[in-house]
C-alpha cells in the first residue's frame, strides 16, 4: 500500500471549530496512543481556540489518564438505547459552550451507537453551528479496514475521514491494494491515508509506566538523551503527516 495519499481534507463545511474523533470498531489498534498524539499537535501548534479532550470510554479512560493535567478533561458516551443519546451530547456541546476545538477518543464497538447518535440530531446540529467532525480511523488488520468502509459509507457527506495506519502493529498493509471495496471507496472520493509511526519499545513502556504526556517524556529523566530524542522524531513524523491535511488551514 502506498502510504504517501495524504491529501488536504475535504469538509462539508468551513467550520468555526473541529471535533476530531479517534475511532475504529475493534479494541486494541492504538485509538488512545493516537488520541494523544493529536492533544500534544494541537498543544504545539497555539492555536487561538482552546483544546479540550473528551474520553468517551467507561471504564479504560487511558486518554484522560495522561493528558487531565495538560487541557481540560470530560467526558461523553454512546449508548444503542435511544433513551440515553443524551450522554453523547457533550461533544457539541463542549465545542459551543468553549468555542473549543475537541479532541474524543472513542471505545470499540460503538458503531451502531454513533449511528444512534450522529443521524439523529447529532450531525445537523454540528452542521448550523459550523463544528466540523473530523473521523482519525485507526487501521491494523483488515477487519479494521472494513470497519473504516462502514462508517465512510454512513457518514461521508457530514464527516471527514481519514485513515491512520498503525506502523507499530501492522507490518504490511498491501491487504489494502487487494481490497477491492477500498480502492472503489478511494476512486470514487479520494481521502487522506496517513500514518502513525512505530514509537520505540523502551520510550513506550516508560511513557506508559508513568502517564507521560509525550511534552514531558522529551524531558523525562526517566528517559536517555537519545530516547528522549527518538520521542521527538516520532512526533515531527506524526505532525509532518498531520499539518499536511491542512485542517487548520481553513480555520473561520
């Protein structure tokens, strides 16, 4: 798969502010990791807007777990049950109240709970208000590929999409050029494909170890000079990728 698509997203909408949803159906493909990467971008890039994160998962809130003393926390959750969509409504409405730019990362196995959500209030709401859904879709396996057609196909002409692959838990990702629903998708309506780059095994235990926030691993004396610096080049690489996209570009 040739990884070097990254193009500028297309919006629906020039947005006042963006929510940036870190997903993909199956556990486990680096939604968290990924979600902080996207907290320290912003972080350094001094935006005017504020930046808030959401950690919509119960019970594993990793995100929250390294970033709470970095930006402002909260919280968020989809539910199938209709009567309680409401508990998902904080992603707008923390992007209104702050006029905040968002950053959620989202749990497994809330496709058909998105659904509940965003096709029944939640994306035509966004739209008046000009807060922009931007989907970072985590790809590992082909499984999550076709999970990342699924939500292409249900929300492609309210929110943008982007693939991300994992380096550092898939190898290969040629399974993409024999996948034919994929490369109809990507002809079609071209999007974005970036990556997350592999992030060495000692600086990602001890990130891990003690909660760092990757601005406090590159100063960490838990950390050697030169794995504070693999740390830095693992996060140029993510933002080279990621400036790229040219988000922020159009910003109103």
């Amino acid at each position: 798969m040739n990884v070097d698509r990254i193009i500028p997203l297309e919006l629906p909408i020039l947005p006042v502010v963006y929510c940036l949803l870190v997903d993909c159906e199956k556990g486990g493909v680096g939604k968290s990791t990924y979600a902080r990467v996207l907290a320290q971008w912003l972080i350094d890039k001094q935006l005017d807007k504020q930046v808030i994160g959401i950690d919509c998962d119960r019970s594993n809130q990793n995100f929250e777990d390294y970033y709470r003393n970095a930006i402002p926390m909260q919280h968020a959750f989809f539910t199938e049950d209709s009567r309680q969509s409401w508990q998902a409504d904080n992603l707008l409405e923390t992007a209104l109240e702050y006029q905040a730019h968002i950053i959620a990362d989202l749990p497994a196995q809330t496709y058909r709970s998105q659904l509940n959500y965003f096709l029944n209030g939640g994306l035509r709401a966004a739209r008046q208000r000009r807060v922009q859904f931007v989907k970072f879709f985590m790809c590992a396996c082909y499984y999550s590929a076709e999970q990342f057609i699924n939500s292409l196909n249900a929300f492609r002409n309210e929110t943008a999409h982007d693939l991300v692959l994992n380096e550092g838990l898939c190898e290969s990702f040629s399974f993409l050029d024999d996948y034919e629903e994929f490369q109809t998708a990507l002809a079609q309506q071209p999007f974005p494909i970036i990556s997350m780059p592999e992030i060495s095994y000692r600086e990602r235990e001890i990130i891990n170890a003690f909660r760092l926030t990757y601005a406090e691993a590159i100063e960490s004396e838990h950390l050697t000079i030169t794995g504070q610096q693999r740390v830095v080049d693992f996060l140029m690489d993510s933002y080279e990728q990621l400036d790229r996209l040219e988000l922020f570009d159009r910003e109103k």
